[in-house]
C-alpha cells in the first residue's frame, strides 16, 4: 500500500477531488482527516471510507479560519498520532465572479479567502505538525487557470489559484531541507459539481472542450490519483512542482518560459 503509515489531512472532502481523494487515500493505508464545511457530505465521505474498510474522521472546519485550521490538525494529532501527509483541497468557484468591472469587492474578497488564505492558513499549523512528525507532503489543489487565460472570465478565481502556485513554490523552498515537500496539483476543467454549474449549456461545454486535447473533461478520481502520488514517497525528489493533470491544454497553449 502507498501511504501505509501515513496520516493525512484533506479539505473539501464533502465532494469531488476531497472525496475520491479520501477514498483513495484511506484505500492505500492512510488514516484520513476529512475536513469541510458541509457536514453531511463530509460525513458521507467517512462513510464512504469506513464501508471500505479504511479509517477516517470527519472535521468541521473552515478553512478560511486559522482557529478551525488549528483545530484540523489538532484533530488530525490526538486521533491518528501524527500529520504526514496535507492536502489542501478546498476551493470555491464564485457565480459572481467576472471580469475586474462587474466582479464585487466580496466576490473577490471571499474567494481569496477561501482558496488562497485557506491554503496559507493550512500550511501555517500543518507545517509545525509534519515537522514533529518527522516531514511530510502539502498538495496544495491550484488549477489550470494559474497558467493560462481561460475563456470564461472569473478573475478572483485565477487570481488565487496563481497565488496558490506562487506560494507552493516559496514554500517548497523554503522547507526543502526539512523533508517537507510541497507540491501544486494543477487540474484542467472537470466534470465536477464545481464546474458543471458554470457550464450549464451544452454550448458552454464544447467551447471548453474544443480547446483540451484530450476532448473530455477530466473526472475527480484521476486527480485524487495525481494527488496519490504526490503524498506518496514515489515522489520523494518531487516538491516545487507545478502538477499538470489537464489532458494536455498547457501543452498546447503554454509556452515554456
Ligand atoms: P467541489 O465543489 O466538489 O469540492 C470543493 C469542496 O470544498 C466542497 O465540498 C466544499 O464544501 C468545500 N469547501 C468550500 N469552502 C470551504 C471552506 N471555507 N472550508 C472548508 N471546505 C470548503 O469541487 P472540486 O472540483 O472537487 O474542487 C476541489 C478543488 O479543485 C478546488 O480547489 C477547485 O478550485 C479545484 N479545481 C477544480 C476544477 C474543476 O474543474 N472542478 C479545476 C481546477 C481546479
């Protein structure tokens, strides 16, 4: 099993990318910490894991609170013994996210707390925990978008996912020495709750998969796989990384700078 031993934290873990992940995880021998704000999803997914076989808990936080980030990892020590593994997973796509003139200041504001401090916060109590643990992996969930223009305006979102990217790689540096690796997974469009409520036409959906090389949307599960293997010590020489998982979009649209 690949992260037998390990004990990690996920957010967002009530639906899509947390979820599978959770599954998954627990599936490879990992003791699971299953945090959101959405208590009955959250406890769906425990159920989830603990039908399988696996061991998880359910932690209400949001992620957006340093308190209920102490709390995560908190809970994560007292009923697995350690923290090994973070993945710092929960995000938001706002309705009301636009172009910078129709965008509202608390569209904007919400969004950064969420998906970037959120992120920040996690790592600002993790951090301590997988250093007495010995060292450890933070996922950090960006998105494609932090690398490229994406045709359907949402620039709180974009904004904090390459503030996410940015982050990963200061923190990546800075805990290189520390056995702490820290890593961006980095999903294209998926075909997930997220996504599908923006894309709620037909037509919306193919001008967002004429543009992916794959010509599909990517599923959840195949980023919980990415994710697998970036908490595993399969990637022991891997931190700092930007994880495309996309079916190809930055190959065709990102120049290598
Ligand atoms: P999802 O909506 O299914 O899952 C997100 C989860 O985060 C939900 O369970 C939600 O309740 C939880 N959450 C929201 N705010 C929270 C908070 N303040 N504290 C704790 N939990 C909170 O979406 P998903 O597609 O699984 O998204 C997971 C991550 O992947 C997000 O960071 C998202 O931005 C990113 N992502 C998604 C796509 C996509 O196409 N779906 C693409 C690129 C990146």
């Amino acid at each position: 099993m690949r992260l037998n031993d390990k004990v990690a934290i996920i957010t967002g873990a009530a639906s899509g990318i947390g979820r599978e992940a959770a599954v998954l995880f627990a599936a490879e021998g990992a003791a699971v910490v299953a945090v959101d704000v959405n208590d009955a999803g959250g406890r769906e997914t425990v159920d989830l894991v603990k039908k399988a076989g696996g061991r998880a808990e359910y932690v209400h936080a949001d992620v957006s609170s340093s308190r209920d980030c102490a709390r995560m990892v908190q809970a994560a020590e007292e009923t697995f013994g350690k923290l090994s593994v973070l993945f710092n997973n929960a995000g938001i796509m706002h309705a009301r996210d636009d172009d910078a003139i129709a965008t509202d200041e608390d569209v904007w504001d919400l969004t950064m707390r969420i998906n970037l401090k959120g992120v920040y916060l996690g790592c600002k109590h993790g951090i301590p925990a997988l250093r007495r643990g010995g060292g450890g992996s933070i996922i950090n969930t960006a998105s494609f978008v932090a690398l490229l223009g994406a045709a359907t305006p949402q620039v709180a979102y974009t904004a904090s996912k390459g503030g996410v990217v940015a982050l990963t790689r200061e923190l990546a540096v800075i805990h290189a020495r520390e056995n702490i690796r820290v890593n961006a997974l980095c999903p294209g469009p998926l075909r997930t709750e997220l996504l599908m409520k923006l894309l709620d036409t037909e037509e919306k959906k193919q001008r967002r998969l004429v543009h992916i090389p794959m010509g599909r949307f990517g599923e959840a599960k195949e980023m919980a796989r990415a994710a697998l293997f970036l908490a595993s010590d399969e990637a022991s020489y891997i931190t700092g990384a930007n994880f495309m998982a996309d079916g190809g979009i930055t190959a065709a649209y990102v120049t290598p700078t």
